[in-house]
C-alpha cells in the first residue's frame, strides 16, 4: 500500500484510489493506540487497560478512522518527543473497522502530505465488499514470488467462490433500468505475446485500478472458470491484470474447474 500511495500522490485519480485500495485485501496496517492507557504486567497487557484508537475529524464533523501503513509514517503525525503507540491489524479488518457507524471511512499515512490519503466509507464498502467479499486468500496467493506463484494460485482455487468481471456497459444508459446483455460486453487481456486470455479480478478495486470505466461483476468462479474452457479465442484466464497478475493455462484450468464444486 506504501507504494500505491506514492502513486496517489504522484496524480490524484478514481483510477489511483482504486489502487490504493486494493492493497487492503492483504497485509496488515496499523492502528494509532497512542492515547491508550495501557497495563503491563510481565510484557502482557492486562485485561483492565484502555485501548483508543485514533480518529481524526474534518472540518466538516466527518469522522475518520486513522491507519498507518508503518511505524514511521505514524511517528510523522505526531510531534517531535510524544511518545506513539501502535496496534497491528489485518489491513482488510482495519479498513472494514472504518465502515462501522461511528466512522465515515479513513485517513492512511496522515502525516504524510500528498501522499495521505482519505478514503470514504462506501467506497471501502464498494471496493472490497464483505458480501459476495475481497478474495483474500487468492489475492495472497497471487502477491507470491513469481516462481511459487502457479502452484500458491492452484491451491486456493478450487476453494474461491466469486470473482469479478470487468464489464462495459454500451448504448444508451436509462435511469432505473438495468442494462440488456446485447449492451454488456465483458473485457478480454492480451498478453505480451499477443495470445489472449480471459480476464478474472478478486475485488471490484482490482478492476478500477485496471480501468475505471468498467463495472464490477460478480460471478460464481467455478461457472467463469467453465465459460473460459469453452471459448475458442482464450488460451486460459488471467487474474489482477493490474498486477500481480497470473496467467493459468486451460490445462491447469481443466483440473481446478473439476475440482470445484458443481453450480
């Protein structure tokens, strides 16, 4: 996320948001507990302490969890000699604590300028949505190094439910109305060879830091994953064209899709 958000300061954009977003899926950020009135006993924090977790108002009564994505970045919204505390979290939990009633969405990297963001709620609620969710064990598996990268994939997805679409909407678009299918079409990749593949992403801000004018539809795997098996014109799927991305050939599709449960 550190590194999307010298992006995002680089050129604000729906496009660079997304970016940043998708980083939540995996990894852990911080929580600022420095106001927290903590006792330790023995290197354990004892049941009677007061854990605060820090939130930051805008001028407009907005009130915005804080999240860091290190120490120092922490240490860079506070003044010099305070003494900072700090709480790691699973970087997707962290990003759903914003989303509860008491939070309109968060602050990452306060201190850092332009390369601070803030993040609303429902585009957290938007971007990594709990129902049908964010994929989080495929989206581990695909930040493996390269070399163990296949086999980590293979082995989350007979077990993945749902994946998204990156879908353009074509034709006149009617208030209220949803879309027919002749004005729906469902986007394609190439690869640097020139071979083409289907395109799978794990969140709906996997497919905005791809291209922002696509919509994010969700659609059972197992059912994507035999779609793609009887397209002529697709050498296989590729997941998170942003990257990291993965490309799994028919053949390794083949064995997933028999593997996965029936619709």
């Amino acid at each position: 996320m550190a590194a999307a958000l010298q992006r995002w300061a680089r050129g604000n954009s729906p496009q660079a948001l997304a970016d940043v977003l998708r980083q939540g899926a995996r990894g852990q950020l911080l929580l600022d507990i420095s106001a927290s009135e903590l006792k330790i006993e023995d290197g354990k924090v004892q049941r009677d302490s007061t854990i605060a977790v820090a939130s930051r108002r805008s001028d407009d009564g907005r009130n915005f969890l804080l999240l860091f994505t290190s120490n120092a970045e922490l240490r860079k919204a506070h003044k010099d000699g305070e003494v900072v505390r700090s709480m790691v979290q699973p970087a997707l939990g962290a990003l759903r604590l914003a989303t509860r009633d008491q939070y309109d969405g968060v602050i990452v990297d306060a201190g850092s300028g332009s390369a601070s963001i803030v993040i609303p709620k429902d585009q957290i609620v938007r971007g990594l949505p709990v129902e049908p969710g964010a994929n989080e064990a495929l989206k581990e598996a695909l930040a493996t190094k390269p070399e163990g990268r296949l086999g980590a994939v293979l082995g989350v997805l007979a077990e993945t439910e749902t994946v998204f679409l990156a879908v353009e909407r074509k034709g006149e678009v009617v208030d209220g109305q949803p879309p027919a299918a002749k004005d729906l079409s469902v986007a394609g990749v190439k690869a640097p060879d020139g071979r083409s593949y289907a395109a799978a992403f794990t969140s709906p801000a996997e497919v905005w830091a791809w291209s922002p004018k696509h919509l994010a539809v969700p659609v059972p795997f197992p059912k994507h994953a035999r779609s793609v098996l009887s397209a002529p014109s697709v050498e296989g799927l590729l997941f998170n064209p942003a990257g990291p991305t993965l490309a799994v050939l028919k053949g390794d599709l083949e064995k997933v899709a028999a593997e996965s449960p029936a619709e």
